[in-house]
C-alpha cells in the first residue's frame, strides 16, 4: 500500500475474544474533527472503555505497521473446525472511496510470524495488552 492510501484509511477495527470473556474493539478512526483510538473492552471491564484523540502522525504510523504485517494479502476467513470455542477475531479496514474490507479467524491465524507481528503492533498502542500471540 502506498503512502497515500495510508492516510486515505478512514478507520480499521479489530475485534477479538471469545465467548468466556466477550470481544475487545481496537478502532483507530479518521473523522472530521480529529483522529482517534478508540479502545472497548470485553464485558469483563466495560469501565475501562475510552475514546481519546490522537496525531495524525501516531494515526499514520500504526496502520503502517499493520500494513507491514501483510495484511492486505491475508485470506478473508481463517477457520478451525475442529476447535469448538476458543478465540474468534474480526479485522475491518475501510479506504475512503473503496468497500470496507473485512478478514475473519476462528481459531486459526494467517501465519504465525505475521499474526505475532501484528498483535505486537496492536501492543504498542496506549492500551492494555492483548494476549493473543500464537
């Protein structure tokens, strides 16, 4: 993806959990008014839900890491039948002027080196740690 197009990305989301613990939501947002992180935590601690502005800088410099993860080249759907519960994880990305894109996992990831490397990108953000490493 060129340079362009990063700061043509009007937001990307990542939800992830399951069913013990409910789904944590990532969502960076371009509006109008400001760039945001948006951070909505499983049902466990709803208090800790927070909205807050960020740079633009620091808007532009997260989604490039998680372009480096190849995400763009994923598969849309990554799915383990033969794992009934467990962890399920929704990433939505959508560029302005184009459809949203959406990749979906069910107990299985793109590839451990990519997967890793994104949730470590995840991890740099001011938010409590997501522990979903493979």
């Amino acid at each position: 993806m060129m340079d362009k197009n990063i700061r043509n990305i009007e937001y990307f989301e990542l939800q992830i959990g399951g069913f013990f613990c409910g789904f944590t939501r990532i969502r960076l947002e371009k509006t109008s008014s400001g760039y945001f992180l948006g951070y909505y935590p499983g049902f466990a601690n709803p208090e800790d839900a927070k909205k807050e502005e960020i740079t633009r800088t620091a808007y532009e410099t997260i989604l490039e890491k998680v372009i480096s993860c190849n995400l763009l080249n994923w598969e849309e759907e990554y799915i383990n039948p033969e794992i009934d519960d467990g962890t399920q994880w929704t990433i939505r990305l959508k560029i302005e002027n184009e459809i949203e894109r959406e990749w979906y996992g069910c107990n299985l990831y793109p590839g451990k080196e990519e997967w890793n490397s994104f949730i470590q990108t995840m991890n740099t953000l001011p938010i409590p740690s997501l522990d979903y490493e493979i």
